[in-house]
C-alpha cells in the first residue's frame, strides 16, 4: 500500500511531501532502518577517509556523527547524508603536509584550524546568497575535478595497499617510488588488500537487488574482517581507536599555535580558500544530483545547505573532526533504503555512537588493507574510463578541457586545477563566440569599431541573456540575444527562477544574438525544462535553437550560431521542444 505521503503518479491529487524538522519526525519508520543501512556503510567510509586523509581513524567517524546531529536542525537539503568526503582527503593530507612542514602530527591540529575557518568562511557566504555562484562553474572543470579526486584517491592507497610507508606525498612522487615499495611489500597485507579489491569491484558489478541492501563497502569490511584474523595480520596494519576515544583520541584545534606563528598564516589562507572552494562546489554539486533521483522531487536549498555545512564544518573541527560534506554514495543508499528526510541522517549518527561504544574491539579488527581497497573503487568510480568517453562524446573541446585540467590539478593541486579549467573554458567561449560572429549587415566597418564589437562580445558572456521578457493568455516568453554559457547561467537561472507561476508554456526565443550554448548551459536548460513539466506547470518550448549548428551528437553538446545575413526572423520559425523525458 502506498503511504498517504506519497507523490500521485497518475492523475491523483498532489499531496503533501515529507519535509524536515519535528514534522519529518513522523516519518521514523522508514528513515530509522534507511539509517541503519547507511551506519554500515558510514563505517567502513568514515575511516578509510580519516586515514587516507593522514588523520586519526576516530576523525571520520566524529565527522559522521556530528553531521547527523547537526543537519537535521539545520535543513538544506531532504535525503543527502553528509560526513567526511574521500573527494577532500587528498586536499586534507596536502595542507596537513604544508602547515606541519612534513610532520602530520604537527599538521593536524593546524588543519582543524584552517577546518573551523573554512567553515566560518561558508556561514557567511550563505548570508550572502553565494551559493548560487556556483552555477559559473563548466561541468567539464568539475568532472576534471572530480576525476582527478578520484585518480589522487587510488594512488594515495598504494602504501596501505604494499603494506610499506612511502617517503613521497604527491602524486607523481608516490608513482616513480612504487616500483622500489613493490620488491618490499608485506605478502599478508598486499594478498589480504588484493583480494579485498577483487571482491568490491566483482561485487560492483553485481545487479541484483539485494546489493542495494548490503552495500560492497559494508561486505569488504567483514570479509577484510575474516581474512585478518585468519592470515595474521600485524596490529600495526589495522585500524586503531583508543580505549577512550573521547577521553584520549581527539585532537583539538591548534589556535594558539596559529597566531603566534606568522609564516604559516599564507599556507593558512591557501588551504581555508581550496577547502571553501572544492568543499562548495562538490556539495552544491551533490546535492543537486541527488534532488533528481529524490522520489519526491523536491529541491534542496544551495544558500541553506552551504549554511549547515559551515555549521557542522565548526563543530567538527572543535571535536577534532574533518571536513563535513554530502556523499553521494551514503545519500543513493539512504534513498535505496527509504529514507524520507534528514533524520535518516540523524539514525544514522545514533547508530555510529552506539558502534563507537560497544563495537569498538570489532572496528579495531577491520585491516587497512581493506579500507584501502574500498577507496580504490570510490575512486575508480570517479575517474573510470565512462567519464572520459563521456566527455568525448560531448565534444572534442569537452575532452581537451577535460584532460588539461586534470593534468594540471595532479601537477599543482586542485584549486589550481580548478582556476585553470575555468580559465581555459572562458578563452574557448570567447574563442567560439567570436568566430561565430554577428550578422555581417550590421558589422562594424572600421577597425576600431570591430575591435569595440569583439570586447562587446565577449563582455556578452557575463551579461543576462536575456534581451525581453512578454506574458500574454498563460504563454510567458523570454527573447535571447546573448550567448548561453556557464558564465551568465546565474543571471540566466534568476529569469528561469522569475517566470510567472501562471504561466503555462515558455518559450526561450534563440535571436541572433545567441552565437553560443554551451553543455553546461544546455544541461541546465534540459532538467529545467524537465522539472518544469514535472512539476505540473506546464512546458518549455525552445525556438530557433534548430538553426544553430552542433558540434557533436551528443544532445547537451555545444550550439554555435548561423553568419547568415537572411537569418529567418524569430517568430517564424519552428518551436523545438527538447525532449526532458
């Protein structure tokens, strides 16, 4: 039987969806065991992330557990389970590096500092509605981003994975010392790791349901488990929580050290700016794929949700925990698993306290070996092969972007990596957009003027699209003269987000003007055009885009506009309706 709360799928009055608070409270029955399925999984996680990052095991879980205390009460978002992000542990274990100058017990307490300023820095950019501001980022750069994560992830495993401590940190440093560490490694730990490894990707590729009920993250562990115990592995290759964990296992925050030591103000700044930045963009990023598979289709609120990441990003800090974020993974589970609001999120932190105390002898028995194999598939799955085909597919600029940006972040670091694909793809926009040009009856004939019309055009990409706005008998229309690019989808998101409620068609009238779509725009354009239709409102109807030309065949691929001087006028031509099914 379908429960009261449900969305009516056919036809059926809308009804009132879950939401979060006191009210969400009613829904216990379903988000108490989707908790309990997402606590297994939060376990393994939690320490692997901690110690992949070169912080103490116990980090992750008090990440994991502070993020479901706090979050319910704060909102943002409705199914998404935050805790520590294996997306940032690479981040983490660099800055721990730069501020302790190569000591990772030095470097710990400074990084909690930089952890609570990080989170500091993102309460009040929610005050002041940047949140939005990540929609200027290319969806190209953050693909680069999060499949460089995932390739810095893997090779970051290889000393757990040999059973043998490495001298060097980066990455290109830990791939030319392997060869040496492979003729050293210990036979137990690699064998164990191995076969840890072997099963997770076998288990991966199994599709039958109960796998969503019995994560592989949560199998590996059990079976690392078993596999120790039998082979022997030495204590020094398993994970450690101290008797008391809260009375002697925490690190606090290095403030006093900080302060009195100028020199590390600089590596101070640096790593709170990479933090905000990777933190916002993969959490805003997050949480807008899992508001498409939430079965009620409800939006999460970006400037809300940054506020509860600031919050708990404090919290955590103070309590010796690492950066707080939502997982994809954890948040697909507690779907899977029914959850309906955030105090799924709240079980789940429940659930780890109850681990923490009487589970402590168990967790100490799981090998890192294991841990290290689980990390080894979250970062396959960022950096597979898919995602390289895919950004093929959507074009051949797509694809160049896509592999400069990750060479350079795993040359430099992620911020860096992250201001050169944005760079890159600004030189590309302004590159296409010119050479598609204006039509030629009104280019300037001057060389001055032509030079005056190209800084136009280029200044085009971080203006509003949008050149007039009509509403008549229910049909809302929005004529645009400008490129669609990532750059000005805030300015463009703010007219989508402006269109009547009454309003029952839209029509995105593609003038001359617009020389230029861009996958990131295209893409936006798509699920807003689907989540318009689905919500009942009405339709998107797209004009003129049929005469533009594509570059792939990729459906979001990129759109350039016509040079011809006889282009049709407007409300002559065909609407095209992108298909959002």
């Amino acid at each position: 039987m379908r429960d009261s709360n449900e969305v009516a799928e056919s036809g059926g009055p809308a009804v009132e969806k879950p939401e979060n608070g006191l009210a969400g409270l009613k829904h216990w029955r379903y988000d108490l065991p989707a908790g309990l399925l997402v606590s297994l999984i939060s376990v393994p996680f939690s320490l692997g992330i901690a110690v992949s990052s070169g912080a103490p095991p116990i980090s992750g879980l008090i990440s994991a557990i502070i993020a479901g205390l706090v979050l319910p009460f704060l909102g943002g978002s409705y199914v998404t389970v935050s805790g520590p992000a294996a997306g940032l542990a690479p981040a983490l274990f660099a800055a721990m590096i730069l501020l302790g100058r190569g000591d990772r017990a030095v470097g710990y307490p400074l990084l909690l500092v930089a952890i609570c300023l990080t989170g500091v820095v993102q309460v009040v950019l929610s005050r002041l509605k940047a949140a939005r501001l990540s929609a200027v980022f290319p969806s190209v750069v953050v693909e680069a981003m999060l499949a460089s994560i995932g390739l810095m992830i893997i090779v970051k495993q290889l000393p757990d994975l040999l059973g043998r401590k490495y001298v060097a940190h980066d990455f290109f440093g830990i791939i030319a010392e392997t060869p040496a560490r492979v003729g050293q490694m210990d036979g137990k730990v690699f064998g164990l790791a191995f076969a840890c490894l072997s099963l997770i990707f076998g288990l991966g590729m199994i599709k039958a349901r109960w796998m969503k009920a019995v994560r592989p993250p949560v199998i590996v562990a059990f079976v690392g488990i078993a596999m120790g115990r039998l082979v022997g592995i030495e204590p020094r290759y398993l994970v450690h929580i101290p008797d008391h964990p809260f009375a002697h296992g925490i690190v606090w925050p290095d403030f006093k050290g900080v302060w009195a030591d100028k020199s590390l103000w600089y590596g101070l700044g640096i790593t709170v700016l990479t933090l905000t930045l990777i933190d916002g963009v993969e959490s805003l990023a997050t949480i807008a794929a899992i508001d498409r598979i939430d079965p009620f289709h409800r939006r999460s609120n970006p400037d809300r949700t940054l506020f509860a990441m600031g919050v708990s990003n404090v919290a955590s800090s103070l309590a010796g925990g690492l950066t707080i974020i939502p997982g994809g993974v954890k948040s697909t589970a507690c779907i899977a698993g029914g959850g309906r609001t955030q105090w799924a999120n709240f079980y789940n932190a429940c659930f780890l306290l109850t681990y923490l105390f009487l589970g402590r002898d168990l967790i100490n028995m799981i090998p890192l070996g294991s841990l290290a194999a689980i990390l080894v598939y979250i970062g396959y799955k960022l950096c597979r092969p898919a995602v390289w085909r895919h950004a093929a597919h959507v074009g051949a600029e797509q694809l160049v972007l896509f592999v400069l940006t990750v060479a350079v972040t795993l040359c430099t670091d992620l911020l860096w990596g992250i201001v050169f694909g944005t760079v890159a793809k600004l030189i590309l926009s302004a590159t296409l957009t010119l050479r598609a040009g204006r039509p030629t009856s009104t280019a300037p004939a001057s060389k001055r003027g032509r030079l005056t019309s190209a800084c136009t055009r280029v200044l085009d990409l971080f203006r509003d699209p949008v050149t007039n706005r009509c509403f008549s008998n229910g049909v809302y229309r929005l004529d645009l003269g400008r490129p669609l690019v990532c750059f000005n989808m805030l300015q463009m998101n703010r007219e989508l987000v402006g269109i009547p409620f009454d309003a029952r068609i839209v029509q995105l009238h593609m003038t001359e003007g617009v020389t230029l779509i861009d996958h990131t725009s295209h893409d936006n354009l798509t699920h807003f055009a689907a989540e318009f239709t689905r919500s009942g409102r009405g339709r998107i109807d797209f004009v003129g885009m049929d005469r533009m030309r594509k570059r792939s065949e990729h459906p979001s691929g990129i759109r350039l506009g016509s040079n011809q001087t006889d282009a049709a006028v407007v409300d002559d031509e065909p609407e095209v309706e992108l298909d959002v099914d």
